[in-house]
C-alpha cells in the first residue's frame, strides 16, 4: 500500500470543500454521475476509432446503491475506468490550476459555484463523506487498484480485485450534526430527486433499487413493499424534446448540468433544423463574462453530436470569434462519427450548420435589443468588446453583420446608444458621425476638441476602449455617414469661423512659423484653431493614424513606433496668446519658453507623456516668478 500526499492546491480545496463552504451539498451526487457518464463516454469514443472494440449500448449503465446500516453511498458505472497513474493524475491533482484562485476572489459570493467548472467534481464528495474509497479496473488491464482517502491528509493506493471494467466510488458519509443530516442521501427518494433534478439528460441510464408498492396477492384493497431495479433518469436529450414541453427552468438546469457557466443564462436558443442538413442546438447567451474570458486561456466551442453521441467537447469551427461567448451544443444526424478535427474545417455540413448558428445567434441579439434593451445593455457591458473586436479583425469581414449590435456611449443621452439611434437623430446639416476619446466619459467631456461640435448641438460618442477607434476605421461609414474624430483636422462644419481663421492663420503667419521651427519633428504644423472656445490650445491630427492609436499601438509589445501626425491648434482669442504674441514681438526667450510650455500643455491633455517632466516643471516656475 503507498501512502501519499495531495498536493498543496489540491489539499487546500479539499480543506474547502470539508469544511462545507457551498450551499448546496447535493450537487456533490451530480458531479459523480456526470464523471461516470464521462468514462462511459470514453469507451463510446474509443469504440469509433478501434476497430476491436464494439459498444453495446445496452451493457453501460451508472448504478446507485445506498447502505443505511453501514452509512455507505456507492456510484457504480462501466465505463473506461482507470489505471494506477490515471487515479493519481485524476484524483491526486486538481485538474486545472487557477480555480483555488477564482474561488478566493469570490469567497463573498454565494452565487458563484465552481464545482465541475475546473475538474474538480469529484472533490465534491469530501462535503458529505469522511472516507471516499475509489475501486477501478482501466479497460486493456487485468489490474485493478483501490484509492482511498480520509481527506486532506493524502490518499492511498493499493492493487484489488475487481472483475468487471468500470469505477466504484464508495462514500462513508459523514455523522449527522445539528445543522446537517446527511443520512438523507441514504434515502432513495431523495435519492431520485436529487438525480432527476440535475441527471435526468444523462444519456445512460442511472438505475437504483427502488422500492414499490404492489397488491397483495389474494387481498383486496392490500399492498406490500418489495424493491426492483428501476432506470431512475428519462435519458431523453433535452435537446431532442419539443420546446413546448420545456420550461426556462428545464433549459437553465441543463446549462447547470452541463457546467456552460456559473451564473443563469440570459437567453436560450433551441434549434430544430430540418433543411439542408438536419440538427438540434441549444444555445446560451451568458448574463456575465467568465473570469477567464479575454485572456489566451479561454477555449471557445459548442459541444458537438453526432446522433447523440459526443464527438468533441469544445467545437471552435461551430462559433466566430465575434460569438466565442455563446455556450451550448449541437447534435447533427447528417455528420459522421468518426470525423476527425482536420476534417471539420472542410466538412460541408459542419460549415452550413455554423453559417446557420452565426445567423440565428445575431438575430437573437438584435431581437434582444429591440424588446429587451436593459437585458441588452446588461449583455453588451460583458461582451461588447468581443463584438467590436469582431469589427475590426479579418479586415473588415463581419462589419455589416456587426454594426447594428455595437453601441457607444451618447453625449447627449448619457448612455449607450446604437449607430442606428445615433444617425436618426442627426440634423439634416450635420456632415459626420462625431466620435472623441478618451479614458473615461468624464476626461472626454473636458477634451477641448469637442467645444465646437458640441457648440453646433451635434451629438459626440464617446469612445473609451482601445478597440473602439480601430473598429470604426474598420467600418468607415454607418448608412452612408462617415466617423470623424473631433480631433481630426476637417470638421466639415461650416460656419463664419472657417473664414475668420484663415484670415487669422496668414495674419500671424511668421509666429506660427516660428513655433513650428522650434517643435521640429514634434508637430507637423502649428496653425489658428477653428475648434477652440475657451481653452488655449489643443492638439489635432492628420491621416489616418490618430493620437489615440498612436497611444494603443505604443503600448504594444511590439510597438513599431507608429507616430499620428500632430497639429498644434492655437487659441488666438485666449488672453494666452495675447501673451504670447507680445513676447514673440519682443522677448525671443519668452517666447520659446511659452511655446514649449503651450505644448506640454497639449500633450497632457491628450493624456501623452511629457518628455522631459523636470524641464516642464522648471519652465512654469520660471514663469511663476
């Protein structure tokens, strides 16, 4: 027998997981089903590619039995089973680092139940038993070994006899204490409660003894007990029932059971297909984005069927990239079972079934924006990044299937609003759809670039996440109406102001000239703004790379020094260059000073870094004194 040690995130949850920090002890029977319906579907995927092998359906099966005089609870199946190394690797170890992490961050949350979301289901027996006892025989092995623990001390493992392949967990539950009776999952109807609540699609069947009533032979209007094998689950797919049948809650469970999320799904998508090619899908919009969600760790994909048997736990070719949030399943008749991953991305069926999801899935979005816009507002703060990151990528190739879906923060509503809402809202005058950004809606509000468009009354979106800009570029007009930064140099407003700043411009030719010189390689130009009110300065931009890409790509690993070109704009109305018109007159050092200064000025406003701070600084106290 060898005796050994969990490791420390793994002894660390179990401490957890003993000390009953979950709610709902139930969901422990839940896990070690669906572990058990797992290696019965371990055999289902060997089976198709082993030619040796063959499956009968009808001989796998999860068994229930419990003991009330010894306190025992065992979880039967035959499945794969495992061998020495697989007990080790499976029950010695959680499966995936980060979720002793997650849990931490969440300790406050009863909502957030990450049993089953890392692999760590069979963990869950620790809430109910003292001594969890694993006996497994692997298919290819004539060798079965007992694993057994008590807990967080470790575990040990020891060859055993067992004839039959398959798992057997046995539970000694714990005593009951004044808060918990755990002798109630000795009772067979909580039993088939528990079971039917959350394993009733399990696929195999779950049986237990149960007992019934018959009459008694001989009497009338008398009965007795006796106990028979039931199959306790309706193995019907829930996917294959009629939506008439179902209820919310039915669909919520099964998004439960199958672990797509730890919070409630906002909106499901049931799919009978009967074209083309033949299928079912159930679909789910997530209410909240997983922890994970926008870093290289999380797998996007639908589980995939094959006539109810699971090819692939996560198919990525069913999703974009755009939808990579969307949990769920399809099942096709038409696909083959034994398709290979280097054959979904040429297999016809697989690819018309996908256009369809990506079809269905946006129309259900937009229908949640119509009727449901506070559910979808609650969507989109979750995922809307991913959509206008779905703009932007493949150069452009999603944009008209995306554009009505993004929405930007409106200066005029105080809230998010579609491009669709933004344009019906438009004067008739009005050239452009005006956007500015910014880190946040209160710096935007103060940007001294927006005075003049929000002077002509014109609404101005807010964009405050670096993909917002990029996306637009993407998209380059909305119903025929072009975006234009109010940074830009061409507002295309046109009012008494364009000419008048001309005017001023060649009247004050030689200073703006002078300045220039002294910004060489900073500013491509200094000229009179046509844009400012009461700030004193203001940097603009040419082309197409504005201040805030330059700020989003500089920020990039692989920066490749992208610079916009910058317009220093001057206020000639300011008492400020006033100021600066006499010092250019008369005082050569003031009036670099004053330049210099103007354009840090600019700089920080733009949220740019100051290249020299201690000469900032040391300039305005020369001007202090």
């Amino acid at each position: 027998m060898e005796k050994k040690q969990f490791q420390a995130e793994s002894k660390r949850l179990l401490e957890l997981m003993i000390n009953s920090i979950y709610s709902q002890k139930e969901v422990f029977l839940r896990e070690l089903i669906s572990n058990a319906s797992d290696a019965i579907d371990k055999i289902y995927y060997r089976a198709l590619t082993d030619e040796s092998l063959t499956f009968e359906k009808d001989n796998y099966y999860i068994k229930i039995e419990s003991n009330k005089e010894k306190r025992t609870l065992r979880i039967i199946d035959t499945g794969v089973g495992m061998t020495k190394e697989e007990l080790e690797n499976n029950l010695g170890t959680i499966a995936k680092s980060g979720s002793l992490a997650f849990k931490s961050e969440h300790e406050l949350e009863e909502d957030y139940d990450i049993i089953g979301q890392f692999g760590v289901g069979f963990y869950s027996a620790f809430m109910v038993a003292d001594v969890v006892t694993v006996i497994s025989k692997p298919l290819d092995s004539e060798e079965a070994y007992k694993w057994e623990s008590k807990g967080a001390d470790g575990y040990t493992i020891e060859p055993f006899e067992r004839e039959q392949i398959g798992t057997e967990i046995t539970l000694q539950l714990k005593e009951n204490t004044d808060d918990e009776s755990y002798d109630e999952y000795l009772d067979e109807y909580r039993l088939q409660e528990i079971i039917k609540k959350y394993s009733d699609f399990i696929r195999y069947p779950i049986k237990m003894d149960v007992t019934v009533q018959q009459p008694k032979e001989g009497e009338d209007n008398e009965f007795e007990e006796h106990v028979e094998e039931q199959i306790v689950n309706s193995m019907v797919p829930i996917w294959r029932k009629n939506r008439n049948e179902l209820k919310t809650e039915d669909y919520e469970q099964f998004y439960n059971e199958k672990h797509y999320g730890f919070d409630k799904p906002l909106k499901h998508i049931h799919i009978h297909a009967d074209g083309m090619v033949r299928y079912q899908a159930i679909l789910y919009i997530p209410e909240t984005k997983p922890f994970d969600y926008y870093t290289q760790e999380y797998e996007k994909g639908l589980e995939l069927y094959a006539n109810s048997v699971l090819i692939m736990n996560k198919c990525a070719e069913l999703l974009p990239d755009h939808f990579s949030f969307v949990k769920g399943m399809v099942d096709s008749e038409d696909l083959s079972l034994n398709i290979s991953r280097e054959m979904l991305q040429h297999d016809r069926q697989l690819n018309i079934i996908a256009k369809n999801i990506n079809r269905r899935i946006k129309n259900e979005l937009l229908q949640l924006l119509k009727n449901e816009r506070e559910q979808y507002e609650k969507f989109y703060e979750a995922f809307g990044r991913q959509l206008k990151y779905g703009v932007y990528s493949e150069f452009g190739a999603n944009k008209d299937d995306l554009q009505d879906l993004i929405m930007f923060y409106s200066s005029k509503e105080k809230k998010q609003v579609t491009l669709e809402e933004y344009v019906s809202r438009m004067p008739e005058e009005q050239k452009y759809i005006y956007y500015a950004t910014g880190d946040s809606y209160d710096r935007i509000e103060k940007l001294p670039q927006t005075e003049v468009v929000a002077e002509e009354g014109y609404e101005i979106l807010y964009f405050t996440e670096d993909i917002d800009e990029f996306a637009i570029k993407v998209l380059m007009n909305y119903d025929e109406k072009e975006f234009r930064s109010v940074s830009s140099g061409d507002l295309g407003i046109d009012s008494d102001e364009e000419e008048k700043t001309e005017t001023e411009s060649k009247e004050h030719e030689q200073l703006f000239e002078k300045m220039k010189e002294l910004l060489a390689e900073k500013v491509k130009d200094v000229r009179a703004s046509k844009r400012l009110r009461s700030h004193p300065v203001c940097l603009s931009s040419d082309g197409e790379v504005t201040i805030e890409m330059e700020k989003v790509l500089s920020a990039m690993p692989d920066n490749q020094n992208v610079k916009a070109e910058k317009i220093l704009e001057i206020n000639v109305e300011h008492d400020v260059f006033q100021s600066l018109q006499s010092a250019f007159d008369s005082d050569k050092d003031k009036f670099n000073l004053y330049t210099n200064i103007l354009y840090n000025q600019a700089l920080l406003i733009e949220g740019l870094q100051v290249q020299d701070p201690v000469e900032f600084t040391n300039d305005i106290c020369k001007v202090l004194v």
